[in-house]
C-alpha cells in the first residue's frame, strides 16, 4: 500500500473490529484506543507494514517501538520473562505498563520494529477496544501513538485525525482514552529493573510490588531513544513553573488558585480540584488547544508525585528546544 491513503473513521463495535483485524492483515495502518493514548497499529511481523507506518508518523527509523498483545501468553512467545518480569506482569497486566526484555529466539516481530536491538518492548493493554482488536487480530502490533512525530500524543480520534488523515487507512474513535499519558516502561534486563518512561502507573505502585526502587537509566546512555530531547512539542514556547501569567501568554493551569493576570480566553485547566490523575488525562488535550491560542504558554506547577511525575517529565520535553529525536 502507497503512503497516501483514504482515511476512514469507524466506531468501535464488534463487526468493525473484523474489519480491523482484515485491514491490519492486508498491511494497513489503523489507528485505535488504549487506556494510555490512541496507538498507530500495524501488523509487528510485517516489515514492510512497520516501514510504512514509520513514514506516516515522520519517525527516525531507528526508534524502536512497542509490541501490544492479547495476554501474557502472547507476550511469552515474544521475549524472556524473568522473576522482576513476571511479577510486574502479574500484577499491572492488563494495563499501563511496557516492559522492555530480551527479545527470545523465535521472536516473531520485524526486526525494523525492534530497531535492531536485542531488546523487545511488550505491553498488554487494558482498554477493551485495543483487547478486542489484539484478540481478534491473534499476532502482535506494534503501536506507537499516533502522533506525527514531535507532535503531542493523541488521546481522542479527533486528534488522530488531524495528525494522521490521509496517510493510514482506519481510526477506530473509542471516545477520549481514559489515562491520557503514555504507559510507564520499565526495563527488566540484568541487573535492578530500571524506569526508562514515567508513565500511567506511578513509581511508586512498581516498586511496591518489586519490593525495591527503580533505578534511573544511567546518564547519557539512554535505552529508550525516543526519550531524548523535545518529544512532546506543541508550536507554542512553554515557561513551566509559572507563578504568574505575562502579557499575551495562554495559562495552562493546575488546581482551584489561578494566578493574576490570566486571559479568560487562553486558560485551561489540568485540574481544578487538584487530581493527578484528571490531570493527566488533560494533558496533551489541553496542550493542543492551548497551542492554537498563543505564541507562549505558561504553566503553573504541578507536584511531582504519583502519576505528576509524568506530567512534568512531558511538560519539561515539550519546553525543550527543538531539534532533537522525537516519537
Ligand atoms: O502508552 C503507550 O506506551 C503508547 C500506547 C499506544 O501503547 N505507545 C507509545 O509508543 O507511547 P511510543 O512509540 O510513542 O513510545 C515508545 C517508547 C519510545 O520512547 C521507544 O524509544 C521506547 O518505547 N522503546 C521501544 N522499544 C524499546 C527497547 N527495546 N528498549 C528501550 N526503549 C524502547
Ligand atoms: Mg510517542
């Protein structure tokens, strides 16, 4: 299939999913809901489905990419459980957390998708529309949001469509995705598990259940490549830790006590009752539309605890100069 395509935006319901898991077959690229952010599918045994949808979404091809499956059986068939492994899969599948292990011998998945790299990201997520496709589909998809590089991760089809129509074939609209950051990845290789991705589920709920601390990927040497530098940029300039609101920028607020000075017009709020995890979820939303409404968005802070940690991981990249890698 060419680049170009006839984008067509279906709802969620059983007899589209056939239709999902027809096209995913035939090499098409299909846009759908997870509970984190809507996803970019294409078939991960398909080299040439992978190479297609690293050109719809403008990514360096050498930025590898997560495998989403039906169940933990599926993910065996694609890397190495070991205990750290198996615990954290046992306790947050199916859900918001990406383990990035050795890929096992037979691993079915292009070796575009993995980049080359010995290792395999694997996640099983939990919203039904993605289980359904995966079940439906019965190999594993590689999904990275569906997002033009650069650009903010979608969390409604209304997103997706204004990053991606024209260039994928289908968007299965599953309404706004209910977690709104990214999943967290977390590495079980030699070695202390290591946090490579804040995400959905917060730090502290992983290392509860490992029974000791994450450690941070050593610096300079980053494992997930994808991280690096301005990944979640809107056009606006963002001034994060905004105490007070300058003349002309938008207001991207957090919690009940708004700062003199804020145009009525150009604020919106993460949270006014103060909820991380509503917070979250209007991030990125948030971000897109703050960007259409001036040339700098100020942002108040956000306490970096629970699911804040990522918030402000995504704000810090999305203030970053530009230029850099970006998924
Ligand atoms: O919530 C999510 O994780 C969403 C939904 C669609 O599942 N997906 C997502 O994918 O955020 P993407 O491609 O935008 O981000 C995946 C990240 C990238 O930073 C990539 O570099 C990293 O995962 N990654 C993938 N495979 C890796 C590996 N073998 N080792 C280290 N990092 C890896
Ligand atoms: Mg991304």
């Amino acid at each position: 299939m060419a680049l170009q395509a006839a984008t067509r935006v279906i709802r969620a319901q059983a007899c589209a999913i056939r239709l999902v898991a027809r096209c995913l077959g035939e090499g098409g690229l299909v846009a759908f809901p997870t509970e984190t952010v809507y996803g970019l599918g294409a078939d991960a045994t398909d080299g040439k489905a992978v190479a297609r949808l690293f050109a719809a979404k403008g990514r360096p091809a050498f930025n590898p990419l997560i495998a989403h499956v039906a169940d933990l059986a599926g993910a065996r068939k694609l890397a190495f459980f070991g205990p750290a492994a198996e615990r954290l899969a046992g306790a947050f599948w199916p859900g918001a957390l990406t383990l990035v292990l050795t890929k096992s011998p037979p691993c079915p998945v292009a070796e575009l998708a993995t980049a080359g790299l010995d290792t395999i990201a694997v996640r099983v997520p939990a919203h039904p529309v993605a289980r359904d496709l995966l079940a439906a589909f019965g190999k594993p998809v590689v999904a990275p949001s569906a997002n033009r590089s650069g650009h903010v991760s979608p969390t409604s089809a209304a997103h997706v469509l204004a990053d991606l129509g024209g260039r994928i074939e289908l968007i299965v609209d599953g309404g706004p995705t209910p977690v709104g950051v990214e999943s967290t990845i977390v590495a079980c290789l030699a070695g202390q598990p290591q946090m490579l991705r804040p995400g959905g589920i917060a730090r502290r709920a992983i290392e509860d259940v490992l029974g000791c601390r994450l450690d941070d990927p050593p610096a300079g040497a980053p494992l997930a490549p994808g991280m690096l530098g301005s990944h979640y940029a809107p056009k606006a300039r963002l001034r994060l830790e905004a105490l007070e609101v300058k003349a002309g920028e938008a207001l991207l607020a957090f919690g009940p006590d708004l700062p003199a000075g804020a145009r009525r017009d150009a604020v919106l709020n993460l949270s006014p009752t103060g909820d991380l995890v509503e917070a979250a979820a209007n991030l990125f939303a948030h971000l897109r539309a703050l960007d259409q409404a001036a040339a700098t968005i100020a942002v108040m802070p956000v306490p970096n605890e629970g699911l804040g940690e990522a918030i402000n991981d995504r704000l810090a990249r999305a203030a970053a100069p530009r230029g850099a890698i970006a998924s």
